[in-house]
C-alpha cells in the first residue's frame, strides 16, 4: 500500500505499508523455502512451540526463541538468580 493523495496520486513513494495476513499463511513446515516462508511461519506458530523446528536452525531463529522463552517467564524468574526467593 502507497500513500496516495486526494487524486490517487502516489505523493511519496519511498514509504510502502506491507499488510500480512497471517491466517492465510499454510504452508508446513515440510514446504518452508525461502526466508520469508521461514519467517512466516516462526511469526504464525511461536506461541505453540516447544522445541525449534528443524527447519529454522538457524542462528537467527535460535535467538529469536531463546527471547520468546525469557519474555514467557514469570516475575520470580526474571529475577537474577541472588534476588530470587529459596
């Protein structure tokens, strides 16, 4: 999507507004290609992650899941470990 002024004239076109729509993205993780499709999918099913897949292997990935995992901690977790209660 363009910003577009009242003559549907594209008035800047340095800025485009990309819109995914997660839900229509369906691919397996058996027919992941590219790094978009890798990207898509890691964005659609982290919340139902257990282990990263084989497929997403990669450093990227793997730093992207060790921050999911701290953000689902709890307050006591968050806590370094001489703060925390015994």
């Amino acid at each position: 999507m363009k910003l577009k002024d009242q003559h549907c004239q594209v008035f800047y076109d340095k800025l485009t507004f990309i819109y995914l729509e997660m839900p229509n993205f369906k691919k397996a993780e058996s027919e992941l290609e590219t790094d978009f499709d890798k990207w898509m999918y890691v964005l659609r099913h982290l919340p139902y992650l257990q282990n990263l897949p084989a497929a997403l292997q990669e450093r990227i990935f793997q730093k992207l899941f060790e921050a999911a995992e701290i953000a689902r901690f709890d307050a006591e977790e968050k806590l370094p470990p001489g703060m925390r209660r015994v």
